[in-house]
C-alpha cells in the first residue's frame, strides 16, 4: 500500500545534511531554552490553580508528577531517536520512517495543531497579563476585546524574530527564560514564608459527585465509557487533573525539531530533553505546593491564581513580579512555538506532502521564510478574533498523540533497523515505551468527550488533504511513479 510506505533513514539523514537546508547553530544551553522556554508557561500561571480548585485540591502537586513521568517516557523515546536521527519534524519524520507516510501526514498535522493552537491562546493571556501589569485598555487587550490587538501584535513581533535567524530566537529566548526562572524560583523562596499548614489538609480530598446537569460532552470519555458518576478530587481527580496540567509539560518535543540546528545533536539532544523536563517538573511541583499552601484550595482565583495569591496574604509586591514573569513566559512560548511550526511545516514540505516552494529556506535568513510567515498570520487572526476557552484539553490531545506514535516508533525501529547507531538509547526498552504508550493512552481517556469529537474532526480534515493532495505530490510517490513507468 502506497500510503503505508516508509522513508529510509538514509535518505532522512542525507537530508538534513543537504545544502540549502537549516544552519546548525544551536548549544546545548540554547537547546535547554527553547524547551523550558516552552514549557514553562500557561500551565505554571494559571492551570496549576484552576484544577486544583476543579479537580485535585493540595493534591496538584501529584498531578504534576504523574503527567511529569508521562512525558519524561515519551523524553526518554524521543531522545533515542533524536539521537539517532537528529532532523527537523521530529516525531512526523520517526513516523515517517517507522511506520508509514500516511502516519506520517497525520502527526505532522497534529502537531501543527497543538503549536499552532497553543500559539494563539497563549497570545491572548499574553495580552491579558501586559495589560493587567500596565493598566492598559481593555477594549484592545482582554478577552472583552472584539478584536484583541496585544495578542496579533505579540505574535506580529515574535514572527519576525523567528523568520529573521534561530540564533536570534535563541538569544531572545535564553533571556527570557532566565528572567521567569529566576522570578518563579524567587515567587517559591518567598511564598514559602507564607505556608499555611492547614491549607494543605486533607492533601487529597475526598471524592464529591459532580453538579448535576453538566454536559455529558464535558465528562472524560472514560467515564462515559465505563459509565461511572462524574466526580471531582480524590483518586480520579488526580487524575483528571494529570491529564489537563499535561499540557504544562506540551511542546518539549520543540527541542527534537531542532535536531537539524543543534551543532553536537548526538550529545545534545538528550541532554536537553530529560534536563528540560525534570527541571519543570521540580519547578511545577514546588509552585504547586506554594500556591495550595498559601491559600486554601476552595479560594483560588482561576483568573490569576498566583497573583492573587500574594493579595491574600498581603504581599501584592510579589504579585506584580509573577505578572512580569509571566509575561516573559509567555513571550518565549509564543516564540518557540512559531520556530517549532516552521520546522514541522519544513520537514513536510520537504517531502512534498505540502507545497515545496513554501518551505523553502531563505538564503539570507536560513529559515523557512515563506512558511512563517504564513503561520504568523494564521496564528495572529485566531489570536485576535477567536476568544478561545478551555482548549487546553485540544493541545494536551494533540501532544499525547504525538507522544503515543513516538513511543511506538521505538521498538519498531529497534526491530526494523538493529544495526542504527544510537548514541542514547531509552533504559528496559520495549518495557518503558510501551508503558509510554498505555499512560499516553489512558491520560487521552480522561479528557473530555467534547475534545475527543474536535480531535476527530480535525484529524478527518487532515486525512483528507493527504488523499487530495500530499498522496500525489509526495516525494517518495513521484519516484515510485517514474520507476514504475520507466519498469
């Protein structure tokens, strides 16, 4: 079948090796930045505080954890192929070459989906935390605004940067991430102080029935699957609560579609992919425990629940450093964001599943020029327009799918080609991808139902441009052609 067929590492590599094609530029200090630069964001500002108010209680810190182990599986599963094939597109290329073009297709458009879509929420918190910081109107920066000017100005901004030179975007990013790591580790130092033991009991609290009359498309598909009562804390909210915080954790997979950039990839790769998230986690877990510390689960504001945390117990002060921390964060998400989309929509279309002469690298600028710019300009109308709610289930799916296909292309690989040289390898394979996959799987399971059709929809969308289009255009299927026809 045509559509199953695979690319051969040799050509993938070969690839990336081409002139013409991205600079390697990147250290492993710049590879740390993009990731922490991504990772650390909307989950450490606002959704720490919102599911342990919904779902978790005190007991967030162990959602971070349990989705904190997740991805360091799938860290573990995207370093050994990072290593060992350090190219642009990461998991669309290992799909590629494990277990078909068609798989290939489908990850590559889900993940323009979970870095696009995130680019375009994350701009509007942007707006929304500049404008609290600075008093600015709302008719132009929050989500009262018809037409949210801050957030297609940040990504107008950002796109130019990352269209302009990845050392560049590495530059602006390592000095943000420095700035909102230093001001979260402080916000921690100090938040400390303000502990209230209490607050912290029960750690776990007992599970309650959800409020009747809810949306059944809201419930977590298990459930309705199982067809168990929906509740909230406890075990099961821990869990829920795993599953949505995971996308805190989305986009460290933004370091292995540098692969192509990074002057040591071998060594490299690996490092800044388990340094990143273990760096996360700690720092996630340790907000965590601050935040439900200071004040009591039941009371956290959803809207701004770290600042607002500081006005509770009288240090507003610090609040306003989380705002400056935040709109650093977020500033570097956005950035990473768009670098990652233009990698992913590079290595595509140097397949030709998409339109060859819009990835193509600029010569002055060693980016993909034309591409970003249309992702920027995608990316800053939904920003602008769209007032987007609770979508940060939509980015967690798309993550965990992508996370699954990687976690499987490992041991097909290790079987398919014994003989690969892998500078790291992921420790009791296959047991730690397959118990990568199954916990990707059941995180899926816990999002809601609503998520799941939305998912769906854009993944028929998605198949669909690959029969209509990329089946045809491909590279390795014009080949097969013209070996057919000259056979």
């Amino acid at each position: 079948m045509d559509i199953l067929r695979t690319k051969p590492l040799a050509r993938i590599k070969a690839d990336g090796a081409a002139e013409g094609g991205l600079r390697r530029d990147l250290r492993l200090f710049d590879l740390v930045g993009f990731g922490v630069g991504i990772v650390i964001g909307t989950g450490i500002f606002t959704l720490t505080g919102v599911q342990a108010k919904v779902n978790a209680g005190p007991g967030i810190a162990i959602s971070f954890i349990v989705a904190g182990v997740v991805s360091l599986f799938a860290a573990l599963c995207y370093a050994e192929l990072a290593s060992a094939v350090p190219t642009a597109g990461s998991a669309y290329t290992y799909a590629y070459a494990t277990i078909g073009e068609v798989f290939a297709w489908i990850i590559g458009w889900d993940l323009l989906l979970e870095f696009g879509l995130g680019a375009a929420v994350v701009s509007r918190s942007w707006s929304g935390y500049l404008a609290d910081l600075f008093g600015l109107p709302p008719q132009w920066f929050t989500e009262e605004a018809p037409v949210n000017v801050g957030a297609i100005l940040v990504i107008v901004v950002l796109g130019v940067i990352a269209t302009v030179g990845i050392r560049e975007s590495a530059r602006v990013t390592n000095l943000l991430v420095l700035v909102k790591v230093a001001i979260s580790v402080f916000v921690v130092i100090v938040g400390a102080f303000f502990i209230t033991r209490s607050n912290l009991v029960p750690f776990i609290p007992e599970s309650v029935p959800a409020e009747s009359g809810g949306d059944a498309l809201d419930r977590p598909l298990i459930e309705t699957i199982l067809g168990g009562a929906p509740s909230h804390f406890g075990v099961a909210g821990i869990l829920t609560a795993a599953a949505v915080v995971f996308f805190a954790y989305t986009g460290f997979e933004a370091v292995a579609n540098l692969g192509e950039e990074a002057r040591r990839p071998e060594r490299d790769m690996p490092r800044a992919l388990i340094g990143t998230l273990l760096a996360c986690t700690l720092l996630y877990v340790l907000v965590s425990v601050v935040l439900t510390g200071m004040v009591k689960y039941t009371d956290i504001d959803s809207s701004a629940p770290l600042s607002k945390a500081f006005d509770v117990v009288g240090a507003s002060w610090a609040g306003d450093l989380v705002a400056i921390a935040a709109v650093a964060g977020l500033t570097s998400v956005i950035l990473v964001e768009l670098v990652t989309m233009g990698r992913i929509g590079y290595a595509m279309g140097r397949d030709g599943l998409i339109p060859p002469a819009v990835a193509k690298v600029s010569p002055r600028f060693g980016t993909p020029t034309r591409l970003t710019v249309i992702i920027v300009i995608v990316c800053a109308l939904m920003g602008g327009f769209i007032p987007i709610e609770a979508l940060s289930e939509m980015v967690s799916i798309g993550a965990l799918f992508a996370f699954l296909l990687v976690s499987l292309a490992v041991p097909i690989l290790r079987r398919t080609k014994p003989d690969l040289k892998r500078p790291f390898k992921v420790p009791f394979s296959p047991v730690i991808p397959v118990l990568s996959g199954l916990a990707c799987v059941y995180l899926m399971l816990n999002l809601a139902v609503a998520t799941w059709l939305r998912f769906l929809v854009w993944f028929a969308l998605g198949v669909a441009i690959y029969l209509l289009y990329g089946r045809r255009h491909s590279v390795l299927g014009r080949e097969a052609a013209v070996a057919d026809s000259d056979g």
